[in-house]
C-alpha cells in the first residue's frame, strides 16, 4: 500500500512537471495567434483603414517570446503617427505578474513607445521626465483578453510652472464572445503656469463602459463618465462641479437595421462670468439606419485613402459617395428629441424639442429635393418654457414685449411659453394657425 501510494504522488508531481513544463512551449508556438492577433481583431473593421499595424521583430522561446509592432495612425488632414509597442510575452500557465500569480495562456507587459522624430524631439523639450506607461495584457483559457494601463503620476514645479497628476488606470475585458467591460480612471490633474492667471484643475475622472460586441460599432452598448470638478484660472476662470454623461446605444424596436442612441449630459453647478448656473441637456437620436452609420465610415476610409495616394487631392468618387450619404440620410427616418433644462440668469428654463423626419424613399437624387416634401414629411414639436424674471435681467430683456404683441409668446404666472408644432406643411403656434410663407 505504501509503494502504490508513493507511486501515486511521483505520478502526479511527473504530471505537474509535464504540464507547466512542456505547455509553455506549445503556447509559444501559437502565441501571436492568442495575443497580439487577438489585440488587433478587437479593433472595429471601420476604423482599421487608418490604421497599419507592421510587425518589426518576433523571437519565440520556451517560456517567453517577445516582439515589436509599428502602430501607424493616419487621422484625415494629419500627419502620420507611429507607436512602436515592445512586447515582453510570458507563456502560460503559470503566469507571474506584476500583482501576483495568474493562470491562463499568456501575459504580456507592453511599453509604448513614439516612433516619430518630430515627435520625439517635442517630447524632450518637456522640463520633466515624462510619466511611465505600461500595458499589461493576459490572454485566459477561455479565448477572453484582459487589457489593464497604468500611467505613473507626475509631481512638478519651478519658477515657471507646477504641473500635478496623480496617474491613470484603465481596464479592459473582452470575453470571448466579443462582449467587453472597460473601466477608467484618472487621478487629479492640475496645471498652473508661473505667477500668471493660466491654471486649470480636473478633480479626477471616472469611466465605465460595456458593449455586447467590442468590434462592432453600431453593437449595443453604454457608458457614464463622472468628473467631480473642473476649474480653469483663466483666460475664462469657471468652475464647474458634479458633471455626468451618460450614453446608451441600442437596437430600435421599429427595425432590425435600425438603431436608438440616448445620450445625457448633467452639470449640478457652474461658476463663471457667464450667466450659466446649471446644466441638463438629454438628447435621443431614434431610429437611424445603420447603413447611414456604416456608409459614412466608408467615405472616410476612401477620403483617406484617395489623399494618401493622391497626395492631398480628392476625386469625384469621394463626392460622388457623400451624395449617396445625403440620400441615403433623407431617405430614411429619423426622430430626434432634446430636453434642456438651465439655470441662466438665476431663473430655471426648459426646451423641449421633438423632431420627427419620415423620409423621402422615392428620392435617389439629391438634386432632385423639393423643399414642399421636405416639409411635409416633417413633424416638429417645441414646448419652451422660460423664468419672466430671470428673462427681464437678461439682454433678452427688450424683445419681449413685441413678441408678445406678435403672438409668438405668452405670459403665464410668471413664465414665458412658447408652444409651436409643424405637422403635414401647417404650423401652430401657441393654438394659432400661422402660414409658412412668413417665413421663407
């Protein structure tokens, strides 16, 4: 009994020795395929043709492997940039990590580096040594990718400028079904130049997103960015605080190739020379085909590429293609609402705007337009409200005694309203008929 329970553990610990000893060296043969190629198909196909990614070196070993990519970014009317990213690949399963042990096929630390002279050379002339940015990436077992940054912190000053910023983190996780989360997170940043007016202070930076599909633009998707507190010494001193932005995008119930966006943007209290106090402004956008969407990248993939190889010059296939654009746009429907709420001149005021745009689909010339339709196929919905008082502070102040006379506004306990609605060519305006013609 005691000789086959010795050989029992001598197996296990021969299998032990197997497994983190002979893995690593069959992850290494496929480790481009789970790692950078991963990496690199995560990125949207829209947004690739700006983008060439060129493989300078690639060393494979039994437990690690490293290699470097030049990252080339061409924006439209900019000059090329290039990142070269140094790998450093650890092959799994026994994974040591910064933070520790982990398990899964690889890790890597990758360092970022501007392959640009022009560059380069700006980033000397910086008084301070420049803050160190580190990406670490873990490919798992389950095909899913875990992507974290960190950017170290900067403490500077001289008689010329202080400059504070308490680093950055980042996260993201791609599963392997192309859902991903990411997280983001930014430390105080504050800047003032010398004995001057020029300073500016960001209390930090919160930011959550998640997406069904990583690599697909128009996939169901939302965010929240919160930032506690934004200060500028000048030349425009504000200061704003408990500032949020939330988006969401989602498939529209009224097609399959359609899609809603909802987008919110909420500012609690805003401190300037300006008569701005406060902030809520929440737009939705319904009903946008996502061909409009997909065809719109297009014409920036051949606008880049025709002036990349045109050095510069555009040809009529880039108009050509934004005249499908158009059409395509009027064709289709589109609702978009706006609430704005606003605390201006210490009074509260709202406007509610509704358009609805049921599309033209007969039209497939832009030349072709005729205003009368264009009308017609429009309904549009405003309600404004306004605080008399804060309105009677304001420059606005003269005007409101003849748009009253006019019938453009009423006054109601205290309030300004405006109620007008364009539905089939008619136009009401506070419950009165008003002919178009005025207006044209």
């Amino acid at each position: 009994m005691h000789t086959r329970y010795l050989q029992l553990v001598i197996g296990v610990l021969l299998l032990l020795i197997a497994i983190f000893g002979i893995t690593p060296r069959v992850v290494g043969s496929g480790i481009k395929d789970s790692t950078v190629t991963e990496l690199i198909e995560l990125i949207p196909p829209e947004t690739r043709s700006q983008l060439d990614i060129e493989e300078i070196r690639f060393s494979s070993g039994w437990f690690r492997s490293s290699t470097s990519l030049d990252v080339k970014y061409r924006p439209i009317g900019v000059e090329e940039l290039v990142l070269r990213l140094d790998f450093d690949i650890q092959h799994g399963p026994l994974l040591i990590a910064r933070d520790g042990l982990r398990l899964g096929l690889a890790y890597a630390e990758i360092r970022p580096a501007f392959n640009n002279q022009e560059l380069s050379e700006a980033l000397t002339e910086i008084p301070f040594e420049l803050p160190d940015i580190l990406f670490e990436l873990t490919a798992g077992f389950d095909q899913s990718l875990t992507l974290g940054l960190n950017i170290s912190g900067v403490d500077y000053s001289d008689s010329s400028a202080e400059l504070v910023f308490e680093g950055l983190s980042g996260l993201l996780v791609a599963n392997s079904d192309q859902s991903a989360e990411i997280e983001l997170s930014v430390g105080r940043l504050q800047a003032q130049q010398g004995n001057s007016q020029f300073g500016f202070m960001l209390d930090g930076l919160q930011l959550e997103s998640t997406t069904e599909q990583i690599n697909d633009l128009l996939a169901p998707s939302s965010a929240r960015l919160a930032i506690p507190t934004i200060q500028s010494l000048g030349p425009f001193p504000f200061n704003a605080s408990a500032i949020s932005a939330d988006s969401r995008l989602q498939l529209s119930p009224m097609g399959a190739q359609q899609i809603d966006i909802y987008q919110r943007l909420r500012v609690d209290s805003i401190e300037s020379e300006f008569p701005l106090a406060s902030l809520d402004w929440t737009s939705e956008v319904n009903e946008i085909n996502a061909e409009l969407i997909r065809s719109y990248y297009r014409l920036l993939a051949d606008l880049q590429q025709q002036i990349n190889a045109s050095q510069g010059t555009i040809n009529t296939q880039v108009a050509e293609l934004g005249q499908q654009l158009a059409v395509i746009a009027i064709q289709n429907s589109l609702v978009f609402n706006n609430l704005i709420q606003a605390g201006v001149y210490d009074g509260e005021h709202s406007v509610d705007l509704r358009i609805h745009w049921r599309g033209l689909p007969q039209l497939d010339d832009i030349a072709r337009l005729d205003m009368n339709e264009a009308i017609a196929a429009l309904t549009i919905d405003l309600e404004l409200s306004l605080d008399l008082a804060a309105i009677l502070r304001s420059p606005a102040a003269d005007i409101i005694d003849p748009y009253v006379q006019q019938g453009y506004i009423i006054l109601d306990n205290g309030r300004i309203l405006l109620s007008a609605a364009l539905s089939d060519g008619e136009l009401m305006l506070n419950g009165e008929a008003v002919t178009l013609d005025q207006f044209f």
